[in-house]
C-alpha cells in the first residue's frame, strides 16, 4: 500500500537538531507550555548532569516565551551527551521558527541574538563527527617473515663463526 502523506497542522513548525549522529526532531504548536522528550516532560531528561544544558534555551529565552508553545521533541542516535545537545540545538531553531513564522521579526531576531550570543551551537550544527578508532591508531610493522628469520638467523651464525675463526687464528699466529 502506498504510505499516506499528511500535512503538518496549521500553526506547526518542525525543527531538528544534530550532534554527531545523535538527531533530535522538535514539533511546536500553539499550547499551554509543555515540552516533551521521547514522550516524557523535558524535567526527567537522564543524566541530571546534562539536564540543565538541556534547559539552556529555555532558561535564555525565559519561560514567557515557551507558555503559549508546546513542544514534543523525538531524539534518536549517538551517545547520552550527544542526544542532549542535539535536543537544546532542536529546541532552540524551533522556537526561532516558530517566532519567524507566527509572531513578529523583531521578536524572532530578539530571540535568534540571544542565542547567537550566548552559544553559536544553539543555532547552527557542528559538523564534526565522530573520529574513527582506527585512524587515530598507530600503524603496526609488519612481522618479519619466517623465511626472512630463518635467513638471518643463518647469517649470523655465519658472522659469528668467521669471527671466531679469526679470533682462533690470531691467537694461533701469535
């Protein structure tokens, strides 16, 4: 069957946030001041650590702004951290957007010089991805092959035997 294709409701506005792989997507909508992770209040965000950096936006902003604006936002991928900072940048460019969309300009360039003052990130993705365990590893010497060990164990017994046949002779020339 074909997958049926519905249009955002009037008054949304869809909003995603990257850290790494760690992708967070913010739906906002005319409300009553709910923001919800994973379908859970943004107050039980795990680890407690973390959570505050997760309020960030909305402690910049100030709660004024967030109490007529719900937000439902899904966070899947990357690591703990990751999913916590892709949720603030989600938030934010939601908020933004939102503002752009329904309020005023002036409001939403009030709201975006917040942001960009405080932390860049809140806005704008960083690039950078996780680095590969094996391009920071030291490149290993090849073994040395048998056949190789076996020649060179030769040769210096070789070696060793000339310089003792020579040391034999000195003393026996003496």
């Amino acid at each position: 069957m074909a997958a049926v294709l519905t249009r955002p409701t009037p008054g949304t506005v869809q909003c995603f946030g990257r850290k790494k792989t760690a992708v967070a997507v913010a739906y906002c909508k005319p409300g009553r001041g709910l923001i919800k992770v994973n379908g859970a209040p943004i107050e039980l965000i795990r680890p407690e650590m973390l959570r505050l950096k997760a309020f960030e936006p909305i402690l910049l902003a100030g709660r004024s702004r967030f109490k007529d604006i719900d937000m439902r936002i899904r966070v899947r991928g990357g690591g703990k951290t990751s999913q916590i900072y892709s949720i603030r940048q989600a938030i934010a460019k939601s908020l933004v957007a939102y503002y752009q969309k329904y309020v005023d300009e002036a409001a939403k360039k009030e709201v975006k010089e917040i942001f960009g003052r405080y932390d860049r990130t809140l806005l704008v993705a960083d690039p950078h991805a996780a680095a590969s365990p094996r391009s920071l590893a030291v490149a290993v010497p090849a073994r040395v092959s048998r056949s190789r060990t076996v020649e060179l164990r030769r040769d210096l017994l070789l070696g060793m035997a000339a310089v003792a046949y020579s040391l034999h002779l000195s003393t026996f020339y003496r």
